[in-house]
C-alpha cells in the first residue's frame, strides 16, 4: 500500500509529484472490509490525548503488535499481516467465492492462494528499505520524520478531525503505525531514486542530458511507441450493442486480420480505437505513447516488444480487461518534443528493475506465531 491508496481510502486526491502508476497493479482497497480489532473505548481515550497536543501515536493492540516473522531484516507486525491478508481475502472471494461455502480442492487452492499472495505482497514495502540499506540511504532521518509527520496532519485534515481519523484506521483495518510507516516508505522510495539519480551509477539520463536520452531511446530497442485498443470486461456499450468484451475482441482480430497492407492495418485499428468502450487520448489520436520495460504490466511488454512496426498483438488479457496492441515506427521529432517527460518515466522505469529483481531475492520468514495463524480465520 502506497501514500495512493491511502489518499483513495480517505477520499483525498492525490498531489504527490514523485509517483508513477506503471503497471496495471492491484487495486489495493478503494472498498470497506470490515471492522478493525481497536475498541471504541481505546480511540476514545487516545483522542483525548490526542487534542492535547500535537499529532501522537495511537497505539497498536497487543496483537497488533505481535512479530509475525521477518524480511530483509526487518519485523513485520500482525497489524500489517492482517490489513494485507484481508485485502486478498476480498479478492479471492470475487474469485472463488466466500470461503466458507467451498469445499475440498477449491478450499485447499483458496488456501494456498491466499498464503503465496500474502507473502509476496509482504516484501513490497520491504524491498525500498533492503535497496536503501544498499545504497546507505538513512531509512530513519530526520527528513523522513518530518515527511511522515506532514502527510499524517494532512491526512486527518482531510478526514475531518482526529476523531474521525481513529474511527477511519479501524473501518480500514489500519493502525497509525502502520499509515506512518507507509509513508515513510513513500518517502524513501522518492529519496532512493533521488540518489540513483544524482550519483549517475544506475539512472544514467537526467533532465541534464536530455540530447542523449532522446538518441538512447531512437536506437535502443527496450523502448518502443505503441498504440492499443482496450476492451474493459464490463461496461454499459457491450449491452447497447448486444455483444460482449469476448465478441468484441474477436471481431477486431478479424478485422485487423484481413488488412492488406501496414496503412489499412493501421487505419482498421484507428477505427477500432474509436469504437471502443474505453479510449485513451493517445490512440484515438494515432499519436501513440513511448514505453520501455518496467513501465508496464510485464504481459503488455512482452507482447509489445515482439512486434515489428505496424504488427498488432494478439489478445493481452490482464485483470481489469484486454488489450490489442499496435507498434508503431518511433519518430525523433516525437520523442525530442517529449523527453523531459519522457527521462521522468525512465528513472521509475530503472527503478522498478530494481525493486523486481531486490524483491526475487528477498523473502519473508514466518515465525512459529505466523505458523500457528489460518489465514482464513484473519479478521
């Protein structure tokens, strides 16, 4: 969970310059899943303390205080665990169906599912902590205290008081440890690719450079400027119409199919674009965007980069819907008009290579107090 999704679950929109959306991620928690463990009578009591003075902690539950395990070096706590393993509880129960009305192998797979989910999602947060160790970032400055301290005031400004901030942790299934130290994580993420940058040894290009990040992109191949026509699973034109996503795609293959020549291909999938449920400015246009490895969802990518130009995709499907892709020719005027947005998407891109790879390497250890908890029993 990033300072995003914190911002989605308080209603706040979201300013922050340093975050780059480049997959087709998991929605984390946009709804409502439950009552958390804190009681009414506990928030009551740290409010008071809270509206003596500045903005203090309120206080994890013995539980939600326990030691689950380990990653990277670090404690996870219970509170954390929790929030994670209900936030796939929900998913997987639009998957399989609520848990408690499966039986033999669905059970065991909603099981075994549920438990691999948890424990990768578990290394997200740890992966910037174990690369700022690498690259001898702080993880505790004062910077990071400070950053903390404005987003949490920022945050109950938004919700309302301090009241209602105690009463929206436990809607959430959230304890302000936990939102603390999902903001410091935020923050050292932005300080981390802040010092990847400035030391040149990792993210090359820079807005200094930028002549030489356009020739970079002309002639590297792991970029490449697409268009694509997208097909959600859901909405409202497939019933005006009478179709389906599924009718849909296969109608456009068909017609993509049967074009001649890279012209009518390209014309065919224009019109496809513009036809479809859900349009982004850039393929409606025809203008196409630049995209490069680690900037997408790793199945877009790979179905991208083994076109050649004007080659379309077969079907990319993803969670939220499916993709036909077109690649078109880069252009130098293009890509020189776009570079300084273009260099900012490199640096997340060169970012999230990283965090991929850390996050293969590291793992999380449960210990015999996570051993002994049914996932499916969190609540």
């Amino acid at each position: 969970m990033k300072r995003q999704e914190i911002a989605k679950k308080s209603g706040k929109k979201d300013t922050g310059k340093s975050a780059f959306v480049w997959t087709k991620k998991r929605k984390i928690a946009a709804g409502i899943i439950g009552a958390g463990a804190l009681s009414l009578i506990i928030f009551a009591v740290m409010i008071f303390v809270f509206d003596l003075g500045p903005l203090k902690e309120i206080e994890r539950t013995e539980e939600e205080a326990r030691v689950v395990g380990e990653c990277a070096g670090y404690d996870i706590y219970f509170d954390e665990l929790r929030y994670i393993t209900l936030l796939y509880s929900e998913e997987l129960d639009a998957k399989y169906g609520k848990y408690s009305t499966l039986s033999g192998e669905e059970k065991a797979e909603y099981e075994n599912e549920l438990n691999d989910k948890v424990k990768e999602e578990i290394k997200s947060n740890y992966v910037i902590l174990a690369l700022c160790d690498k690259y001898g970032i702080d993880t505790d400055s004062k910077e990071a205290r400070s950053y903390v301290k404005e987003s949490l005031e920022d945050l109950v400004d938004e919700i309302g008081s301090r009241e209602k901030y105690a009463e929206w942790l436990e809607k959430n299934n959230l304890t302000d440890a936990l939102v603390r130290f999902i903001y410091k994580v935020d923050y050292l993420e932005s300080a981390l690719l802040e010092e990847l940058t400035v030391n040149g040894e990792v993210v090359e290009y820079t807005a200094a450079n930028l002549d030489q990040f356009v020739a970079f992109v002309m002639e590297e191949e792991i970029y490449a400027k697409v268009i694509h026509v997208y097909y959600p699973r859901e909405h409202d034109l497939y019933t005006q119409r009478g179709t389906t996503m599924t009718m849909e795609v296969n109608a456009a293959l068909k017609s993509l199919g049967e074009a001649k020549n890279d012209k009518e291909r390209y014309n065919v999938m224009k019109s496809l674009i513009g036809n479809a449920p859900f349009v982004q400015g850039y393929s409606v246009e025809g203008l196409g965007s630049y995209i490069t490895y680690g900037q997408m969802h790793k199945d877009y990518e790979k179905a991208t980069f083994a076109l050649d130009d004007y080659g379309t995709s077969e079907i990319v499907e993803l969670e939220e819907g499916c993709y036909i892709i077109m690649r078109m020719p880069k252009v130098r005027d293009e890509v020189a008009r776009k570079a300084y947005e273009l260099v900012e998407y490199y640096r997340y891109a060169v970012l999230k290579q990283l965090k991929d790879a850390k996050k293969a390497e590291i793992i999380f250890n449960g210990n015999s107090y996570f051993d002994s908890i049914n996932l499916t029993e969190v609540k």
